[in-house]
C-alpha cells in the first residue's frame, strides 16, 4: 500500500443533529453472531486474513461488539450535506388508503446519488485513504452502491473500478453515466477481465449475471493489485454499523413528530444494509428498554433469501473467493431473474440480519415485482416522491398492512432507500 496519509476534516461547523456515533447492534444481541470463517481452513477469520481487502480501521470494526463507534470528523462533514435525512409523514398516502394508521418515512433519496449507500461509501473510502490505499473495487447492482462509491472516492482522492451485474448494466445505463461522471471506470459483469469472469462466460455466454459473480470480480482484481482494496456495499457487519445513522435519526425525529415509538417498520432487504441501518437501532431499543417495534424485511419473490433460503455457512461469491458467512441464502450459485431492483438481486443476506430474523428480532415477507410497482406508483401518485424499485418492496408491503383493521392507531415506518429517477425505464415496462 502507499503512506497512510492525514485526511484533514475542512473545519466547517457540522449540524449537532448529525450523528457523533455509529450504532452497532452486536452489543445488544442475546446471542452473538456466528464468526466468519476462513474459506480454505474453515476456521474463524483473523485480522490478518481480512488485510488484503481491507483497511485495519474497517477490520476492527468487522468484528467489534462495542455499541457506539465514532464517526470520524471529515466523514460527519460529508454527511452533512445531505444527513439528517428527512423523516416524513406521509399525510397524502394516509388520505389515498384511507387508513387510521399514521404512515411515515424515512427518505434516503436525498443524498448526492439518491440512495443510502453513500452512508457506508463515505466511511469505507475515508478509511481506505487514511491508511494509504489508491484504488477500491466493487460490485454492485441497479447501480446505486457503485455511483456511491464512486462518489466517494472522487471526494476523498481515490480512483474506483466497478463491475455492475449484466442486466443492470445493459438496462440502467444511467448509473454508468453517474460512476464515470465522478471519474470511476464501470464493467459489466461477468466480463473478460479476470479470471473468474471468463470462466462464468465460459459456462453461460448468455447470462445475466449476479451479485455473486461482480463480487468474485472485484475482490479477484482487489487481490492481485497492490495499491487496491475491495470495498462492499451490504453484507458485512461494517457496512450495518455505517447506516445506523438513519435509524439513530429515527428515534430523534419520532419522538419529535410526537409519537412515542415506531409501531411497525418495514425496510426492503437484499443483502440487508438498508433494512439493518433502519431497524437495528430500534431493534436494540427493543432490546434495552423494551419497546415494542415490529420490524419487517420486505424482500423480492423473486430472490427471497429470507423467507426460502437455507440458513447455514455459505460463500458471498459465486468463484467462493470470499469468506464463509453463517446466512440465510439461496446458495452461491443461484442467479436471479432480471428483475427491476437489482440491488436486491443477492443469493445471501446479512449475517446479522440472518442472525436477527433467527432470534425472533424480525420478520421477513416476499414481495413480487407486479405488486412492488403498483406500490411504488401510488406511493409517487400520492407523496410526490418515486421511489427506487428497491424501496417499492417497503411501500408495497405497508401499504398492505395499512389497508388492514391491525394498523388503526399505530405508527408506520417506511424505509424510502433511494429515488427512483434514474429507474424511469422500469416503472415505463410497468405502466
């Protein structure tokens, strides 16, 4: 790697409303999470096996159970640009189905590139270049992680290669466009550039690829370059630890809109960053102080890891580059249709939110695509707001549950991920 270098924050006054601490949910769980293990030894991972993709900062953070990490001063500032993030309710949507529940969200579009990745970018490249790295890699699928990532590193002084899943890249040309406007290269994937790459075209020269093979690309093109490091934008406790800032923001802006506690939240899940940066905090509030918040993962029908997948060791990648995480999966080979949200086209979950769902923390239902959009389509005829395919999977399914006598009197939590204005020839195909 090259010299750690100093990131100096700018030294501009950042809002007391932005978060100090990351929230980490490891502290609060009545049982650990099962440990990561090495892929060839089979045993628990070691800082050392996790130094070839990572900064030591971000390995620490992998594995720590302390419940509140600092949030760097230079990242708080980039954060503030966008954070807090809004909380709103959602008068119009209410007044449309006619419910007696009160129906709010948490709208994540507002960020640079309209999503939440940026919540865990921003950290991931901060601590990359303060260790000395030049260069990350990645995956990603609909687009919005990599476009975050790229985001990132072009703040921070770092270049960025991204290997988009085939069908996003073919479909959304759009978050290309946004990655090499932040100076980023972008690469369908599965492609000729490595190794595991030709050996995926090799066995289907039609498919449509994965989240599972991007990521043996990535982290394969990571390995061999001395100046890179791989970075992720789901999965890894790390990156659940970085999106707590928007549920930490919840319970300040709850209380706020004068309620005493969510009553139900629902958060689209595909590899669970979303879902955990939403609900963990108020999970562990659960867990603490005895709140009673229903916690809901919405996932595709399509990819349902949560309600169909195994939950056992299982690779991250389809090459079975990565480590062995202990998660609800669908299994390393699985490939999913082509489905409009494909940044919840991933064979695993979380472990964390695997591990969650297991203790009873949460639920998970499945939501098919038809039903997403209509959700998503009277969430946008009713508030304004389009939401990203992801996030239609949260507003279909509390739009559900707001149609039904249980919700009368309670308070309703949407996870709005991201905007969905890049994702117009999605919502075209559907209307």
């Amino acid at each position: 790697m090259s010299t750690p270098r100093p990131i100096e924050p700018l030294g501009h006054a950042v809002p007391s409303t932005v978060p100090t601490h990351w929230y980490n949910l490891a502290a609060d769980l009545p049982e650990p999470t099962p440990p990561h293990l090495h892929p060839g030894t089979k045993e628990p991972l070691t800082p050392d096996d996790l130094a070839p993709l990572f900064p030591m900062a971000l390995i620490e953070q992998e594995v720590t159970t302390e419940r509140y990490v600092e949030i760097p001063q230079t990242v708080r500032e980039i954060y503030s640009t966008w954070r807090p993030s809004p909380l709103v309710r959602a008068h119009r949507l209410e007044r449309a189905l006619g419910t007696k529940a009160r129906i709010y969200y948490k709208y994540e579009g507002v960020s640079p590139v309209g999503s939440h990745k940026p919540n865990t970018a921003v950290a991931q490249a901060y601590y990359n270049a303060l260790e000395g790295t030049t260069k990350l890699t990645t995956e990603t699928g609909a687009g919005q992680w990599g476009a975050s990532l790229s985001f990132a590193a072009a703040l921070l002084g770092l270049t960025c290669e991204v290997w988009q899943v085939r069908a996003s890249f073919d479909a959304k040309p759009y978050r290309r466009f946004q990655m090499e406007t932040y100076g980023s290269v972008c690469h369908p994937s599965p492609s000729e550039l490595t190794e595991s790459g030709r050996a995926m075209l090799a066995a289907d020269p039609d498919t449509t690829g994965s989240l599972g093979m991007a990521i043996s690309e990535a982290v394969e093109a990571a390995a061999k370059d001395p100046k890179a490091h791989y970075a992720l934008g789901s999965v890894l406790n790390h990156v659940m630890l970085h999106q707590s800032v928007i549920g930490q923001e919840v319970l300040e802006q709850i209380v706020e809109a004068g309620e005493e506690q969510v009553d139900v939240a629902f958060g689209c899940a595909g590899g669970g960053s979303n879902l955990a940066g939403l609900t963990f905090p108020l999970i562990g509030k659960n867990l603490r102080e005895g709140t009673t918040t229903r916690v809901v993962a919405c996932e595709p029908a399509a990819c349902p890891s949560l309600t169909q997948g195994e939950y056992r060791y299982d690779h991250g990648d389809v090459a079975g580059l990565t480590p062995l995480l202990k998660m609800h999966t669908l299994g390393k080979d699985f490939v999913p249709p082509a489905i409009h949200a494909g940044g919840l086209r991933y064979h695993g979950m979380a472990p964390m939110v695997s591990h969650a769902l297991n203790l009873g923390l949460l639920e998970a239902t499945a939501v098919d695509q038809d039903t997403a959009f209509a959700g998503g389509v009277e969430f946008a005829r009713a508030e304004g707001i389009i939401p990203a395919p992801e996030s239609t999977h949260a507003v279909a399914a509390a739009i559900a549950f707001a149609r039904t006598a249980e919700s009368d009197g309670r308070s309703v939590l949407i996870g709005l991920s991201g905007n969905g204005v890049l994702d117009l020839p999605a919502y075209g195909a559907y209307v």
